[in-house]
C-alpha cells in the first residue's frame, strides 16, 4: 500500500457509558485514534450486490494494518459524517491493510 493512496483523515472513535448521578447511563464517543485512509463509495453495482447479501455498506475505509480497531467502533469521515462498522477485512497474512465495511448513518 502506498501513502499516496491514503489520502483522506478519518477518526475511529470508540463508545464509552457514563454513569450520572441518579444512576442513568450515557453513551458517549470518546476519539481513539485519527489515521490516513483511502475512503470509497461503494459503486451502483457493488451496492445491488450488498444489499442482495443482506449488507448496507455503504463505504469502504482502507487504513494501514492494526490490532485495535474492530466491529463494536465507528469511523468519523473528514466531511462529518459517520459510519458504523458493519465488517472488517485484514490482510492477516502480510499484515498491510484493513478494510473497513461501513455504513453512513445519521448520527
């Protein structure tokens, strides 16, 4: 993978409870890492097929490889918007990239 490719900045935030004072929980997102990444639109095609399978993604992020991100964090693309982890595909073997399926959603 070359950095030339990854050429946009997405923020991969993680969810954290907070408890108030009365005991109710809060979710919030707290930013756990910001890394470059080559973010693309699923093509027409591409999402008939997704959603023949059963998938609304939406978007694929391709950053270098890590061990900590996973399914249960979001991505915060550089225009604001955010997207749910829907699967994630690694390159375990070579250990290079990770492929993000995400789903835009309102947030």
């Amino acid at each position: 993978m070359r950095a030339g490719d990854l050429w946009s900045r997405v923020t991969i935030q993680t969810k954290t409870v907070t408890r108030g004072a009365l005991g109710g929980a809060t979710d919030n997102w707290t930013d756990f890492v910001t890394v470059n990444a080559n973010v693309r639109d699923l093509t027409a095609r591409e999402i008939l097929l997704a959603q023949q399978v059963g998938n609304a993604v939406d978007k694929i992020v391709t950053m270098r490889y890590r061990t900590d991100v996973d399914a249960s964090m979001r991505v915060v693309f550089d225009d604001g918007k955010v997207g749910r982890i829907l699967a994630i595909v690694s390159s375990q073997q070579r250990r290079v990239f990770l492929q993000l399926m995400c789903e835009v959603v309102d947030d």
